[in-house]
C-alpha cells in the first residue's frame, strides 16, 4: 500500500512545526560557533560589534553580551543576556530581544560560544561596589547587612517549628518562639491578675 505523502505530511508536520524551528534556530548558532567553520566569524563579529547588547552593569565597563534562554523548554521565559564578565543574567534592552521566546537560543549558545572562542572571554571583574554613607563604609553588623539574614533565620526557626508540631496536639509544639518582649508583657500580666485575685479576698 503506497502512502499519499502530499496529504500525510501537512498533518503529521503541523503540530511539529514550531518545535522544529525553535531546535533549527538554537542549533544553528551553536553551529556557527565551531571553530573550524569560517562561518563562525559572523558571531563572533555580532559579539565584538554588540550587536546583542552590553552588560548594564557599570563596573563591567559596557562589556558585550550573548543571548541565552533559561531553560530549552518553549514558553517558559523570554531571551535574556549573559555576560562573561560578571556572569550574570540580565533583561535585554531591545524590545525585539524581550519578546522573543528563550527557546530559541536555550542555555547552550554563550556558554559554548565562549567555550570554542576562548579569545573572547575578558577578565574577571576585581572591583566590587562599596556601599558607603557621606564617604563612610557601613559597618558589617549593621542592620544594612544582618536585616535580610535575620529574617532568613526567623522564616527558618517557624518552619522547623511548624514541622515539629504538625499534626500533634501536645502543648507549645509547632509554636513560634517568644520574643524577650512578649515574655515581660506576660509576666506583667501575671503579676497584675496576681494582685487583683489578692484584693478581691
């Protein structure tokens, strides 16, 4: 039995089609960017020229990005940049570029770029940013720096105690513990209901 592929294929490919095409658009890249192809120039010339943008960081010095997707799933997140200075991810600024699907390039084309084009990857930004008040440094143990962590701790002590005393019915378990404050305001209350029972005798 012969098959009729003029009318199967429409069918079967339909479906297909946008998946194809993401594989072939994030495939394509990486497949420029092997070394021994002279087709690898066109980007690594994008790349020198910044036709993909610059990192918005200032201490990387308008230092050119690569497109990379978040995951190689479809409709999960739009493009974003890699630098490889700083290494970090950021928004583009191209609407073009934020609008487009971060499947199409996947989390593969800046790593393996930089991976064949070794030339292509600047130093490692030594200067970090100093938070500073009139000139001033702030202090480590300030509440600048510790304010975050400690609510780190305190979301961290109410879960384990949640997770002690889910379910169980026995007293103080799964509770919060008490602050300083809030064990003088009941000891107060104490020692108030203490003396109105002794003058009510």
């Amino acid at each position: 039995m012969s098959l009729c592929l003029s009318t199967l294929e429409p069918a079967v490919l339909a479906p297909s089609t946008p998946c194809l095409f993401r594989w072939a658009h994030r495939s394509f890249p990486c497949f420029l960017s092997l070394p021994q192809l002279s087709s690898s120039r066109v980007q690594n010339e994008k790349y020198k020229s910044s036709l993909f943008g610059r990192c918005p960081r200032f201490l990387c010095g308008t230092q050119p990005v690569l497109p990379i997707g978040l995951a190689d799933h479809p409709r999960v997140s739009t493009v974003n940049v890699f630098c490889p200075r700083c290494r970090d991810v950021f928004v583009p600024r191209s609407t073009r570029h934020a609008a487009m699907d971060g499947a199409y390039f996947g989390t593969t084309f800046a790593h393996l770029f930089l991976l064949t084009h070794p030339e292509a990857i600047p130093p490692a930004v030594e200067q970090s940013y100093v938070p500073r008040i009139y000139g001033f440094k702030i202090n480590a143990d300030s509440t600048y720096y510790t304010a975050a962590r400690r609510r780190e701790n305190e979301e961290r002590e109410r879960r384990a105690g949640r997770g002690a005393g889910g379910g169980g019915g026995e007293r103080g378990e799964g509770r919060a513990p008490l602050s300083s404050t809030a064990i003088m305001r009941r000891v107060r209350q104490m020692v108030r209901d203490g003396r109105d029972g002794r003058q009510g005798r």
